[in-house]
C-alpha cells in the first residue's frame, strides 16, 4: 500500500507541473523558471548556489534556467562586493507582475486539485505527508545502511 501512495503522491506531482505548466505558456516561462522566480523574490540578493541549495535540481539545470531568466529579462544579476566571483541575483521589473498572475494561475490549479476534498481530509493527508517527508529525511540524515 505505501509503494502505491508513493507512486500516486510522484504522479500527482508530475501532473500539477504539467497542469501549471499550461498555464505557464500563456506568460512564456517554465515550471522550472517559475519555481527560480520564487525563490528570487522570496530572498532578493540570492545567490546561484544559495538557490541550488534550495532547490531539488542540478547545477547545469539551474544555470541554464538562470540564464534563461537573464536573457528575458526576468532576474538581473549583480557582482557581489565582498567576492567577484560571486553574482547576487534580482527580480527586474515586471517580474513582481509575472509573480503575482501566476498566484492566480496557481490558485486555479489548487481549486482543482482540492475539488470534492473536506478540509478535514485535506489536513490529515498534509499531516501524513509530513510523516512520510520526516521519516525520510530522518533516514537519510541517519545514513541509509543504519536501521
């Protein structure tokens, strides 16, 4: 039972990224884009491998991401003044818009998923994932040989 929900809990995932990314065509960026916006404008100033840290990609996937996002004018990125070597990265203006049609966009998918699902449904299968999502990374930080 538990290798069912873990398959449906991965398909479920899949398919609101392609659910969002429909919507996403309309305003020309990418899941993946989207999901950088995010992190940008939640910690203007970031860094590329702050970022990667945040995130569950790989570095050529980011930085390709992150370029994109740079030649379309999304993000800007600024030499940080304690290392040259280091870029700090920024929202452009009119990416605050983008953000904030995508809230709605987001919000139309939500309502889809949750439709027919009580809130008290709705709770408990948050409080299961977080189970799951802890049990996990208590095993991995444990090692994975350790029982």
């Amino acid at each position: 039972m538990v290798k069912e929900m873990c398959y449906k809990l991965n398909k479920s995932s899949m398919l609101y990224k392609r659910l969002m990314s429909k919507h996403l065509e309309r305003l020309n960026i990418t899941y993946a884009q989207l999901m950088v916006l995010r992190v940008i404008d939640a910690e203007e100033g970031i860094t590329a491998k702050e970022i990667l840290m945040q995130m569950d990609t790989d570095k050529a996937t980011l930085s390709g991401v992150i370029s994109r996002l740079e030649r379309d004018n999304y993000i800007y990125r600024v030499k940080n003044d304690k290392d040259g070597r280091v870029r700090n990265i920024y929202l452009s203006e009119g990416s605050e818009e983008i953000c904030s049609e995508v809230n709605i966009l987001e919000q139309i998918c939500i309502n889809t998923l949750v439709e027919g699902i009580s809130e008290e449904d709705a709770q408990n299968f948050l409080r299961i994932l977080d189970l799951f999502i802890a049990n996990q990374v208590r095993k991995i930080e444990k090692g994975i040989t350790e029982q």
